[in-house]
C-alpha cells in the first residue's frame, strides 16, 4: 500500500514504491501459482526437492524469495512439475516484447 509519503504521482519516491509493490505482488503470485500446481498434481515440496536433486530447505528458501531466485532455478522446480513447456515473457514496453519458449 502506497502510503502519504508517496501521494504526489509522478514523484521518484511513488514511483520507487509503485515498482517495489508491481515486484512484491509478482513475487506473491509466482509462489502462489507454484504453490497451486504443486498441490494440484499432489506433490509435496519434498518430492519436488528429491526430483531437483536439491535438499528440502533450498526449495523452501526458492519459494520465499522467487524475485531473487535464479532462472535455472525456477526452470528446474516447473521441470519438477513435470511442465511439458515453459515460456519467459520479456517485456521492454507495451509495443516490444520478446517470448521464449522452453520445451522441458
């Protein structure tokens, strides 16, 4: 929530804060959409671990903090999955944005 501090729009304090939530509530919906196809396929976050050949705690830590988390990483949790294909929208502006498509 942005507070008074950042009411002026337009301002280099809202829009480091505007930016700081879009990450924040980015982050939130990765882990929960994970979250959610891990449930839905019945696996648990150990079986996940075992399938990425990594201890429990490293996944724990990966879904806590997926903004820092490498691409490597989140790639081989959806493997985990058993994601059939995983796309990576990169987006410059509304008008130039790029898909990569990863067939896993």
């Amino acid at each position: 929530m942005i507070t008074k501090n950042y009411v002026s729009k337009g301002t280099a304090k809202r829009n480091a804060a505007e930016q700081k939530i879009k990450l924040i509530t980015e982050n939130l919906i990765l882990c929960n959409t994970l979250k959610e196809i891990r449930e839905d396929r019945k696996k648990s976050q150990v079986q996940i671990a075992d399938a990425m050949h990594i201890d429990n705690s490293v996944v724990n830590k990966l879904k806590k903090n997926f903004e820092k988390a490498k691409l490597t990483a989140i790639i081989r949790y959806v493997k985990a999955l058993k994601a059939k294909s995983v796309n990576i929208v990169f987006e410059f502006d509304k008008k130039d944005s790029r898909v990569l498509h990863l067939n896993t």
